[in-house]
C-alpha cells in the first residue's frame, strides 16, 4: 500500500511584537488541539472535523492510501518562534520521517507564516529539510493558509503548493482533499506537474481580506476562471500576513500545470497582472487616524461603536499595547470607553496599592 508521510507546524508570526513565542506555547492547550499532537493522537483529534488533517484522513480512506501522520504543532498568532521551539518541533517530525521511511510521498500541513529567530522563511526551510531527507524522486505536497507569505524556497522544494481559496477560512477540508489528489497521481506516474510563482510587489491589508467582497472577490474569481483552462491543476493566491517583516511577505500567485512551464509561468503572471491592475482598488476604505476614528464614535448616534487598531490587532499576534486610540479618547474627552491594553507593569502597580488606592501610570 502506499505510505504518505503527513506533518505540520502551524504559526502567523508577528515579528513587531516584542515576545517570543516558545516551544512552551505550542504545548498548551487551545481550540481543536491538544498541545503538540504525535501520531494516533492526530487522528483522534482531527478525524471527522473540518482541519487540513481531516481532509488528508478523508482523503486517505477515499483513496486507499496509508496516512502516517507523524506530528502536528499549532498556537495563536504571536511574536518570533524561539530557537528551541522551531528545533525541538522540527526535530521530532524530521526524525521519524528520517527513521521509519520510505515514503512513497510527503504531505506538509503549514500555516506559511512562520518566522523562527534562524529562519525568517520557516515553512520553506521545513520543506529544503524535508526534500533532503527524502530525496528529489519524492512528490512533496504543502498545503498552506491564504494569509501564508508564499516564498520561492517553498515552490522549488515541492512538487506542488495548495492554497486555501477563502477567507474567512471555509475551504481547508477541499484543499487538503485535492492535495491529496495530486500527490497520489504523482505517486502514480499519471502527473508530473510544471509549477509557477510570481510575486507582484503587493501587500493587501486587513481590511480588503474578505474573498466574499471585491477587489478580493476579483481575485479569487479570475484564479478560479484559471483552474478551468486546459492543463491547469490548481491555481492559487497567497493574500501575505503583514505583520510578519521579512522577505517574502506579500501577495503572490502560484498555477500547477500538468505538462507545460510557460504556460503556467504565463498564467500566474495573468493573475498577477489583474491583481496589480486593481491595486488602488486595494487602498481605498482602509481606515481612518485614531484622531479621525474617535470624532466619528464621539459624534454618531448609535452605541457601542468598536474601533479596531488594524496595527496593534492581538488577533494577528500583536502585544495588545498601543495607546494611540486611548491617547486620542483622552484628549477628546470620550467619557465612556472600554480598552483592552497589555500592560503588566501598570497591573503590578495597581495591585501594589489594593482596591481603594491610587496610583499614576
């Protein structure tokens, strides 16, 4: 039977935040997740729900291949993997896909914004490990989020990238089920694909995200009209995570073709081209100054009305202490607003003097 190794480190790391994120981190408990999940545990966790495991499991049944899932790691958000953790996570998967080979094909499970104090391009340095251990005769298949910051390391260390196609995020099961369905066909001999990547200089910000709402919907529109031409075996666009500073962040788009490289070079550059052309689509509505965002809440008649600091966004493993919109409450005499702010030094002033205390901060 066939034997597909499959694992995976899962990360969106923010580099402008100030606190490392740690092998420590990774272990704790979280939502669908169990700490670092080994072997079985993976199946147990992911079988029957809507992960890019599950999708690989589903996909192993439907198929007839044997799934050896090895580990999978994932936290939230957060600032630069430490050493340790990138070596301690990569270590383990590395070593049982080195001792208990060979595989007939690899499934890398990444988040494709990871950045570690060595590597700021993380998921393709796992993919060049991977390639090394199990050789160039291998098919290699990476499935990645569509914030994934999509580098060229990660193209040319696998035989295909596949790319969620929404967000917020609906798709991770159909992607991993069609990963699969290359990598077996690779397996096979039936396919042996040409990949594309171009890399527009472009950055789409937060707030034009949404792949239900144009100039997104565009996008994913003409990547969609793509996959119908003759030969194209999947097309795909990484939208890039902003809040990681490195090299490879931005948009990219990447075409799988089934027998011809120009022709998979010439429509990823299509897309590419169509992406850039609606650039100004993408700076349009894209916020207000904190000065300007309190004017308005102050002046609205309707309540509660939220701000977002797109830049301070926890969401996006930020430290949660800009003070800027605060600053700006303050000034303007906002006489009912409501922050969350990291700030443990104020908290162990405050705690300190006991309830009923002052304190200056």
């Amino acid at each position: 039977m066939t034997r597909i190794a499959a694992f995976g480190i899962h990360h969106e790391t923010n580099s402008f935040s100030s606190r490392k994120t740690t092998h420590q981190a990774f272990q704790r408990s979280g939502l669908q997740r169990e700490g670092v999940q080994r072997g079985s545990r993976i199946d147990e966790m992911h079988r029957g729900a809507k992960t890019v495991f599950s999708g690989y499991f589903e996909a192993a049944d439907r198929l007839g291949f044997d799934l050896v899932p090895i580990l999978f790691a994932a936290t939230d958000p957060g600032g630069t993997i430490s050493a340790e953790a990138f070596d301690r996570l990569t270590g383990d998967a590395l070593m049982v896909l080195r001792d208990e080979g060979p595989w007939d094909g690899v499934l890398l499970n990444q988040m494709g914004a990871a950045v570690s104090e060595q590597y700021p391009d993380m998921d393709g340095e796992i993919a060049r490990r991977t390639r090394e251990i199990v050789g160039p005769d291998v098919p290699v298949v990476m499935t990645l989020d569509l914030h994934a910051n999509v580098s060229q390391q990660m193209s040319d260390e696998t035989n295909a990238l596949v790319i969620y196609h929404t967000n917020p995020h609906m798709d991770a099961l159909p992607r991993a089920n069609e990963a699969c369905d290359l990598l077996v066909r690779m397996i096979s001999g039936e396919i042996k694909p040409k990949r594309a990547l171009e890399m527009p200089p472009m950055v789409i910000g937060i707030m034009h995200q949404n792949t239900n709402v144009y100039p997104m919907k565009g996008i994913i529109d003409d990547l969609l009209d793509v996959q119908t031409r003759p030969g194209v075996l999947h097309a795909s666009v990484g939208q890039g995570y902003p809040w990681s500073d490195v090299h490879e962040m931005g948009f990219a788009t990447y075409v799988l073709h089934e027998s011809s490289q120009d022709e998979a070079r010439t429509l990823a550059r299509w897309i590419a081209r169509r992406a850039w052309d609606r650039r100004a689509d993408f700076a349009e509505d894209v916020g207000m100054t904190p000065e300007a965002a309190v004017r308005y809440a102050l002046e609205v008649d309707k309540a509660p009305v939220v701000l977002l600091d797109a830049g301070d966004n926890i969401g996006a493993g930020s430290s949660g202490d800009s003070t800027l919109i605060l600053e700006q409450a303050i000034a303007q005499g906002a006489d009912s607003y409501v922050q969350t702010l990291r700030d443990p030094e104020a908290v162990a002033a405050c705690d300190a003097v006991g309830v009923g205390g002052h304190v200056e901060i």
